[in-house]
C-alpha cells in the first residue's frame, strides 16, 4: 500500500446537505431520522456538510436509503440528486452536464 490519499468524492458533502434540507431536518432530526443515534452527534453531521470528515460506508448507504437513492448517485461526482426526495421509486440520478473530475 502507499502513502497516496484515496480520491474522495467532490460533491458528497453537497449532496448530504441537500437531502437533510429536503427532507426538512435539523441535523439532530437526521441523526434520529437515520437511526444512528449511538454512532452519531450533531457536529459530525455537519463535518460531514462541510467536508471536513467523510462518514462511513454504512452513515453514506443510509442516507441513500432515506433520499430513496442508490449509493452510487451520492458518491458519483457525475451523477445528481433527482429534483424530488425522497425519490420513489429508489432514483439511479441522473447524470450531470459538467464534469466534475478530469479523467
């Protein structure tokens, strides 16, 4: 393994900003509203929001299953959030116009 940082996605904070707005939680709300009230507290949330932490695999397939998307839409940089969430039926988003990330 090397020393090299992993590639992180560029919009991920965004994205879980804008489905916690669109659900209409405060950030302790969301925390309740994902059922991580022993893993979680308010100031990660908002890391998060603010990409100063990454959350974990387990934290990102939750906030899928409460935008009603799949986890690819969050960690794809080229992929949006569909206008409506929580999307019904589960959303494959929907690809961006710009590129995020050169290749």
């Amino acid at each position: 393994m090397g020393r090299t940082s992993r590639q992180k996605p560029l919009r991920l904070a965004n994205k879980l900003l804008a489905i916690r707005q669109a659900l209409g939680l405060s950030q302790n709300e969301l925390i309740r509203h994902l059922g991580m009230e022993e893993d979680l507290i308010q100031g990660t949330i908002s890391a998060y929001e603010l990409g100063n932490r990454e959350p974990s695999l387990l934290v990102i397939l939750n906030y899928a299953r409460a935008a009603g998307v799949y986890v690819d839409v969050l960690v794809d940089d080229e992929l949006d959030l569909p206008a409506k969430l929580p999307a019904r039926p589960r959303s494959e988003g929907i690809r961006s116009n710009s590129r995020s990330r050169p290749k």
